[in-house]
C-alpha cells in the first residue's frame, strides 16, 4: 500500500512553524507497521492543494492530508476535496450539533464562521474529532483514499491513532495487531546498539519482528516492532527478544516505554523515601531543572545549588576552599567533567572527558550526571565507559 | 519567480529526524524576499527521486534539492540528476583535489567511497562547501535550475547564504540588497503586535519594507525586510520605522538582532559590575539554567538556590519559615507566580496568574522572572500586565 502525506498551510511551507506533525505522522505509522512513500506541503492556496491533491490522488493508495479543516477564511481543505472529487459541500447536520455541544459545555458562544467547519464534501465518512471543533473526514480522489486531519497536534494524534491507523491496517490486509516495545539508553552510540543487537529479529522466525532506532543525542531509543494475530501472539513472541536486548544492552539501558531518565531517579529515590540534593557548576542547574519540577519531587528534591565559583561552592557547603578549587577550576576545560555521589553508605565518584564542543559536553554532562545517579540507585556500577567519552 | 524545495533521504520521509532543514531554508528565503511554493520529501529511492525531480523541474523556475550528496550507496543525488537531466556522470578532478586537501589538514585519509562525492553530472557549476565533502552543485533540468544541497545543517545554511541567495535573487532580478532587522518582545500576544504595529510598513511609500512574526511563545520576534538600492538606502528607509516599532513596543521590547534575553540580562549586570543570586521553587532551577552557563557568566552568576519545600528555602536563606511558608505554599495552584528582585537600594515584587497548563504556566513563569530582571535592570517597570496573565 502506498501512503502519501500532505502538509498544508502558509506557515508550514513559508517555515514559520517546524513541520514536526510530519514526522510525528510518519514516525506512528512506521511503528505500525505502515511507510510512508511522498510527502507535500503547500500553502493555502486553491491552486497548489488542488494539484497537490490530484497528483496524491494518482500516486497512492492512501493520502493523509493536514491541516485547512480550521473556521477561517484561509482554511480550504473541505472546499478543495470536493472540488478535486467532483462533488458538492453540504452541512453536515450532525457534526454542525456537536460544535454547538462542544461550545455549549464550555460556557462558550459559537461563533458563526464555525458552521464552515460543518460544511464536508457528500461523500465524506466522519473521522471523530472528540477533542475539537475540526470535523475530520475520509473520501476516496482519484484512486485513493484521502484522510483529512486538524492541524491541531494533540487533535490529529488521537484522530490518527483512533481513527486513520485502523482504516489502514483494515485496507492493507495486515492481519491481527502490531505492538510497539521500546528501550532507552545512554552511553552507546547508535551504530553500536545496531551491532550489539545484530540478529535478536531473527530469534523469531517469520520476520514479524523488526528493530528500529531513534536518536536523540546522547540517548538511544531501540524500537522492536511485533506483529501477531492478538496480544497473547504479540507477549510469546516479545518476550525471548526483550529478555536478549536487556540482556546485550544491560546496565545502559535506562528505562523502558514511557519512562524517562529523570523520572526513573525520582522512583528510585521515592521506593526508598531518599532525598535528594544537586550542586552544580559546570552544568548550571540544569540536572536541577530536570528533576525538580516534576509531579512527586516535592517529596524528594531537597535542594539544588548552582554556582560557577568553586569558592561560592566550597562557602556553601562548609568545604575547604582549597581543596575543591584545585579540583573543580579544570573543569570547563577540554571537556572534562567530574561528578560524585555522596549516600549514607558511602562515595562514588566519576571522572570523565566528553567528545565536543562546549554545549554538546554540558549536554553530556547533564546525562552522565542523571545516569550515574540511576546506576547508583539500581546499584550498578557508576564507571562503566561510554562511547562518548575520550579515553 | 516560482521556487520549490525537495527534501530527500529515509530519516526525513520517516520521521526519524524532523525536517529543520526546510523550515531553516523556507525562512531564510522569506528572509530575503523570496517565497516557497512546494515542498517534497522523498526518501532514498531512485524511482520516487527521478519522479520529484522531473515534476519539480517541469513546474518550477528554481528548486533546492537537500541531502543525498554522501559517500554511502544510498545517496543518489548526483546520479539521479543526471539521469533527470539526460546527461554522464563524470569525476571532478578539482573537486577531488579539494577532498584530499580536506582530509590531508586533518590528518585523516580519504577513504575510497568519499571519490563518489566528486562524481558530477557534467552540465553542474560547483556551489562551494568550505567545511564539508558534499560537493555542492546547480544545473538545469526541464525548465528549472537546480542547486543541490548537502543534508549536514551547517554546510547547507552556509551554502544558502553564499551561494544560492545571490544566484536566486540575480534570476529573480531583485535589485539592490535587502536587510532583515528583527525585534524580539515578551508578555505581547502576536496579533496584539500585529495590531500595535498596524501601518508601519507605510512609514516608506514603495512597498520596500514587509512586516513579519514569528511566534516561539514566550517570545515574539518581529521582523522587517527591507529592500534597497544600498546599504545607505537601506539604513535611510529603516530608520523611521525601527523608531517606530520601538516606540510602540515599547518596554516590551526585551533584545533586538542576534540578542537573546538571558544575554541581556546578562550583560546588563556585567556592565555595573554586578552579581547575581536567583532562589526558585516552582521553576525548579530552569532560570539558573537559562543564564549560568553562559560564558561570562562566571564573573556574574553568584549562587543558585532551589527546594520545592518553602521550610527548605526558608532554612538556606534565613528567613522566617513561617511567613515564607503562607505565601509559598499557593504558587503551584491556579497558575499564580510570585516573583520577587532584591537589589542594594530596595525590593520590587510581582504576583501574576498566567494562563496554561502546568508545563505552560512554568515556561511562562521562567519568562517572566527573566523579563522582569531585564526590566529592573533596564529601569522599566517591572508589573507592566502582559497578554498571558489573567485579571
């Protein structure tokens, strides 16, 4: 099946906003299973969608089309698909009665260039919509079916994944269901994750499994996509690969899912009613603004100082001034970061030089410093190497 | 003149990594007084290349082509140019050169695979890439002119600029030069500065200055693009409206150019030799994060305090627990931020309900504490009501 995506609206195609709606778009359909063959943007413009709409309507089996379902003048999306269809608009009666219920529990008033968003080609299958006013809709132009989303994101990802991710699995012939599995790590670059993990795919025969990754320097994301006839198909054959990508990844591995880094910390110190405080230097109170506004760090983050002086620092926590200088003024030089932990039970502490420029070793810094707190925590070791780091 | 830009490669056509390049070179444009009428993304595949290329080449007076310009396989660039285009491929001998230079400084050596990169269709004129391999190159194909791009952001915005822009604007017969001067303003919603600013472009007969936003909230950015016959004529035509536009924005106006607002700040301190210590709870140190790191900092930035527990703050400053603890203990409900600036000759405090979700509110609250400190600094006043505040 061949699937295209076209973007619409001036500030998409003029750059005013960065079009991440495409690639979150492309993104939840690998994960299902469903690549992406074209993509467009193009402006408001009649003459641009109505090309781009017909040229998509040759090529593909399925378009998905975003934005331009909005209540201003310079939305054409419904305008432009019956025109490209060869039908006429009507107001959708039902949909026109949900807008008015939508302002209604909102105490809101409706205003009249809403009733546009009502008006859809005739041969238009409703897309729900329950989190705002934009009606999506599916229609067939050319020989493919189109797929019209808000440009709102949170809007279009509920509608793509409740509405649009069905209807394709439906109409590629994919059988049963597809289970996204990932792993987050730190410390390995992406091209040894690929060679650490090379063959776990084949530990089920069938090619129903695929690996995938996503870098967001300095973490890793490994993706295992499963496809099964249900969810007892999907957890038989999930769980000899998940078992051998912790196994080859171990200690790097920092969470897994939804989990985030800051958010394994602060579950770690809350299973043991720990506390926690930060001092910074090089970092400038950035672990601390990781860590200390999240829900459930009132119990936790006890307090986090921030000082570029190792002077101001050694002052502030009673040390000798000597001492921590000498240690502490090499710091912002040739990446060389120094961290420690000190627990009840005693100190462990980490030298380390991160390959980069200024900004991207602070980058690195402010990771290592999190990740090493969540080995401490699991108690793995805290020195285990890097592949970002100079030997 | 009609210009459309192809963005190529797998990581973009999958999502895996946003399409910045587009938005980058889409503004830069615009920068310049030169629109984008069609984007493409197609991944690394000869068939769907040869097909954007030749629709684009039959539509468009220019089109810049990014990515795929590599020494891997799957970058198809020149070879499907040429294909487009009806013409060989030959090896560029002073490109070559220039490759083994480029190594040869480095003390590394050039792998075998790099020698593609020098392989260009013979109708290209070389587009200069001082710092990378990528062979940038312009030429015909069906009735437009071509210039590819590597996909690395750096070279290709370095590209844009020295190469491409000159090239667009002597074919678009744009006469003179053209200037973008930009304001940046917090606390200000954009169609409050659209409406503050309404009929500045005026202010010159002609039509030779635009007016233009873009929104990052917090902040604004206003920007004008001035055309003129030199940079005499340019400064002449500017100087009336940028008087302007600061009259009307006024005190909202927190940086202009190349200025950000933690520089200023920033700055502002250091030029009265000044020192700074920022306590924060709800913001969980993001405002240290904004301004410790900066360089020039380390003569500034004293200490960085933050708890989540007002006992906590009360503790580490000395104060009276009990006081502190009434007024704190309701910042995190209802949006509601406290700020307070003490200074040698007195204590300037501000109470503020911004709108937003939580993560929203706290952006904002980073915002303004930091605009608030520009403000002081400034001798501004420093509870001027923005748009993001209730009643």
């Amino acid at each position: 099946m061949r699937i295209e995506i076209i973007c619409t609206g001036d500030e998409v195609l003029t750059g005013k906003i960065i079009n991440t709606n495409f690639s979150y778009m492309a993104q939840k359909l690998e994960d299902f299973g469903l690549s992406v063959s074209w993509g467009t943007i193009v402006g408001d413009d009649r003459e641009e969608l109505l090309a781009a709409f017909r040229l998509s309507g040759e090529r593909a089996d399925a378009v998905i089309v975003n934005g331009g379902l909005g209540p201003t003048i310079d939305d054409l999306s419904q305008e432009i698909a019956a025109l490209a269809a060869g039908v006429q608009l009507v107001l959708n009666e039902d949909w026109l009665q949900r807008m008015e219920d939508f302002f209604r529990r909102r105490n809101r008033v409706m205003s009249a260039n809403n009733r546009k968003q009502a008006m859809l080609p005739t041969t238009a299958e409703i897309l729900d919509n329950p989190i705002g006013t934009a009606c999506g809709f599916a229609m067939d132009i050319g020989r493919a079916r189109f797929f019209f989303t808000p440009g709102v994101p949170r809007e279009l990802f509920r509608m793509l994944e409740e509405q649009i991710i069905p209807r394709l699995l439906a109409r590629g012939g994919t059988p049963g269901v597809i289970h996204l599995k990932r792993f987050h790590s730190y410390g390995l670059g992406e091209s040894h994750v690929d060679q650490l993990l090379s063959g776990v795919e084949e530990l089920v025969p069938g090619g129903s499994i695929k690996l995938g990754f996503r870098t967001h320097y300095p973490q890793i994301e490994t993706k295992l996509t499963i496809r099964g006839i249900d969810q007892d198909d999907i957890a038989r054959k999930l769980a000899p690969v998940e078992a051998e990508v912790r196994k080859r990844l171990g200690n790097f591995i920092l969470g897994e899912d939804e989990q985030k880094l800051e958010g394994v910390v602060l579950d770690a110190l809350a299973a043991r009613s720990g506390s926690l405080a930060v001092v910074e230097t090089f970092t400038g109170g950035q672990i601390a603004a990781r860590i200390a506004h999240l829900p459930g760090a009132e119990k936790v983050f006890r307090r986090g100082l921030v000082a570029r002086d190792p002077a101001e620092i050694a002052n502030a926590l009673g040390l000798d001034g000597g001492l921590i200088s000498g240690e502490l003024s090499r710091v912002d030089f040739g990446g060389s970061i120094h961290l420690a932990i000190a627990a009840p039970d005693g100190v462990e502490s980490r030298r380390s030089r991160i390959y980069g420029g200024r900004d991207w070793v602070r980058l690195g810094a402010v990771e290592l410093g999190l990740d090493c707190l969540r080995r401490y925590l699991q108690g793995l070791p805290v020195t285990e190497r890097t592949d970002f780091e100079r030997v």
